[in-house]
C-alpha cells in the first residue's frame, strides 16, 4: 500500500471535485471535521450578501423580505433529507444541549407515568449534564441512569420513559443500530432521543425508516455550519401534536406579534422555537448545506469506509506506529467516520502533528481522534497525515518540551 495506490484511488473517487466547495489553507490536512468543519466558500459569500444587503441595506424589513423569519425551518427542511426525515420534522435553532433539554421535557411529557431516563456511561457529557440539570429542576420526577452499552436493553420495562444516546461515540467512533435499538425501546413502551452530532452528515441516517421519536444534531461539525453553528431538533410527525416542551419561549408561541399576555404554544415544530433566531449563523449553515443538495449519502459512506479501511491498514502495517492502539470497531460497519488512537503521549502527538500541518484532535485522557471527511480529503491527503504520523511517532518528536503544554481547548 503505498501513495501510487492513495493516488490511483483519488483518479477513480466520484467525490473528488466536491472538494473544490470549500477553502482548505495550503500546506494543511484537515482530519478534524467531526469537531469543527472547515469553511465552506458559499458561506463567505452568503455571509457577505446577508450582511451587505440583507442586514446592511433592507435592515429590519429583511425579516419579511429575506425571510429571516423562516430561517429556522427552511435549514431544517434542508437538512430533513440527510437523516431520513420529512421537511417539517427538522427545526434548526439554539444549540445541541439545549434542544435536548427541550426534547428530554417533551419526551417526558408524553410518558407522564414513567420517570426512568436510560443512557450510556459513555455518552457525550453535555447530554449527561442536560439530563442532570432536569433531574436536579423536577425532583422524583425523572431519573438519569447509566449503563454500558451491552447492559441497556436489559433495563427496558414499564418504568422507562425515554432512552437517550448517540449514534456515533464521540471518543471511539463506535456505531449504534438505531433500528434495533429503536424497535426494543418501542416494544416496552419507552421513547428514543437519539443525538447524531457525529452522523448528521457523516453517514446515512434514516430516522422515518427507524421509526425514531426525536433526535438532535449539530450543525458545526460534519455539517460545516461554522463554530457554534446552530444546532437542530428532529420530532416525529406522529408526535407533533403532543409536544410540549417548558422553555415557552415567544418564538414558540402561536402567534408571536399578537404580543399576548398568556402562552399559547405553536402547532407542531415551531414550539421549540424559544427566542430570536441567529440570522448570521442560520445563513452560514443553510449556504454550508448547499454541498450536500446533490450528494448520494451512500458514496459518501462508501468513501468514508475506504477511507478508515486504509488507515488501519497503514497504520498496523507500519512498525513505526506499532505503539498506537486503535479505539475504534475493526469492523468499519461498527463505526462512524473518524479514527480514536490510544496512547499515553496522545495530547503531545497531537500537537506535534499541527504543527507539521495535519490537523487531528485530543479527547482525554488518551486519544488521538482523527476525522474522516469524503468531501474534502483525498486519499494522498490520509497518506501523508499517516506519514507524518509515523515520523513523530519514530523520532519520539511529541517529547519535546514545547508540545507539552495543555491548551483550553483541545
Ligand atoms: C459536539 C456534541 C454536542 C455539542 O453540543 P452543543 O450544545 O451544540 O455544544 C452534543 N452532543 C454530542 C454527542 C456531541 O458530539
């Protein structure tokens, strides 16, 4: 396996010209797209038109005239397609934690006779924390419970309310099965909130077929969105005219002009509207969603497993990353599109990568988490973030004292 055979497969990859769609500064390999999504060029034009124009020229008609009203549905609708769901079941707004604090309430809502919350240890804390925060807020009402994965199903009867996880494991990557796990909860009665931050984008994702309740997502990562882009909330339409979440908000009301004194929330979706939407940051992800608008999710998926199959490969053939030790599922069918490494020195290897120009992330206490993105990464591009890798890792460079120091963010 060498680069002749990484370029070969770059000739052949249908995806090759998307991406053309995005601004990649030079010298730089971006394997960190399952944290922050590089820029896309038709958001540095959109943003510009919506500032120039829309904010700069028309000012507060722009509500009407540019229809910042509906921002917050039309980028739903957009992003219905990519996880299976119909225009009306995709709301985008506040951000991931927050919608899921809203869906957590609703679910509850409907399972008024059921106080279990069940989740795994190993979710994404800001889950955890929603689901503690309400928890600690309503008493005996709810209780948050965590299990390991194997372990959940067991726990289902009577008692449980909703299931919350995520598809994709942000530290290992690993994939759930949202139709099976979906259909156990549905059998004792329970609600599903499924989180797709790393598979909204990164992978076929059919909710509808899954039968799924609710879901959330986020809009910076495989979406592209841009930092602290909105996030979105999906509800089935079987459940719509039962929703009702707490943060009664005016955007959610039925009509918030009327500027009444008592809440009356909206029909269907537009309840979790909470307050003024982000016209910036909705603007940038709906021109972020763009690239999406004529893609297969099945080639891309196709791409993203090639993609993970090589570097394994690469890196268990190579004797120089023999102290890497893959976190991820060896069956790519088990996993999402990025890579998790253990390693003591993961936060220093790290840092010695950026600096040679790869860009992967940390996630504590010892991963080297690494994306991989179809869109805009080639095969020669993960061939030489492997190479780079080796070096380090064969001249022991993540020692040096300058990449020791633990940045805010990581
Ligand atoms: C990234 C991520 C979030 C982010 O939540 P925000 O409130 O949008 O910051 C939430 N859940 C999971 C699983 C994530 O990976």
């Amino acid at each position: 396996m060498s680069l002749m055979q990484a370029r070969q497969w770059d000739k052949s990859d249908p995806l090759a010209a998307k991406r053309d769609a995005f601004y990649l500064p030079p010298g730089k390999i971006y394997v960190d797209g399952n944290s922050l999504g590089p820029l896309p060029l038709s958001v540095k034009k959109r943003l510009t038109q919506v500032v120039d124009h829309q904010w700069g020229e028309d000012l507060i008609t722009s509500w009407n005239q540019h229809q910042w009203i509906t921002l917050a549905q039309s980028v739903g609708a957009r992003i219905a397609p990519l996880i299976g769901a119909k225009h009306d079941e995709v709301i985008c707004a506040d951000s991931t934690s927050i919608n899921l604090f809203k869906l957590l309430c609703a679910a509850l809502n409907m399972r008024s006779d059921r106080s279990r919350i069940l989740s795994e240890k190993g979710n994404f804390p800001t889950d955890l924390y929603m689901a503690q925060g309400l928890e600690s807020l309503i008493g005996n009402r709810a209780r948050l419970e965590l299990y390991e994965p194997q372990d959940l199903l067991d726990q289902l009867d009577e008692s449980v309310a909703v299931v919350m996880l995520t598809q994709v494991n942000f530290r290992s990557g690993r994939l759930h099965d949202m139709a099976a796990i979906t259909k156990a909860c549905h059998k004792a009665g329970a609600l599903v909130i499924w989180d797709l931050a790393h598979s909204a984008g990164a992978l076929p994702v059919d909710l509808n077929a899954c039968e799924v309740d609710m879901a959330v997502g986020c809009g910076y990562k495989y979406l592209n969105g841009g930092p602290g882009a909105p996030a979105f909330a999906y509800v089935a339409k079987r459940h719509h005219s039962k929703l009702f979440q707490p943060l009664t908000g005016w955007m959610g009301h039925a009509s918030p002009f009327s500027f009444e004194t008592k809440y009356t929330p909206a029909k269907g979706l537009n309840q979790l509207l909470v307050g003024t939407p982000s016209v910036l940051a909705l603007s940038a992800l709906d021109a972020a969603l763009e690239v999406f608008d004529s893609l297969d999710m099945q080639q891309l998926r196709k791409k993203s497993v090639a993609m993970t199959q090589a570097f394994v490969q690469w890196i268990d053939s190579d004797e120089r990353t023999a102290d890497l030790q893959l976190g991820s599922p060896r069956d790519p069918a088990q996993r999402g599109s990025q890579l998790a490494w253990h390693h003591p020195h993961a936060y220093s290897i790290c840092q010695a990568m950026i600096e040679r120009g790869v860009i992967a992330d940390f996630r504590a206490p010892d991963i080297l988490r690494m994306g991989f993105t179809p869109l805009y990464l080639s095969f020669e591009d993960i061939w030489l973030a492997k190479e780079t890798l080796a070096e380090i890792m064969a001249g022991q460079v993540y020692l040096r004292p300058r990449f020791q120091h633990r940045q805010q963010v990581t």
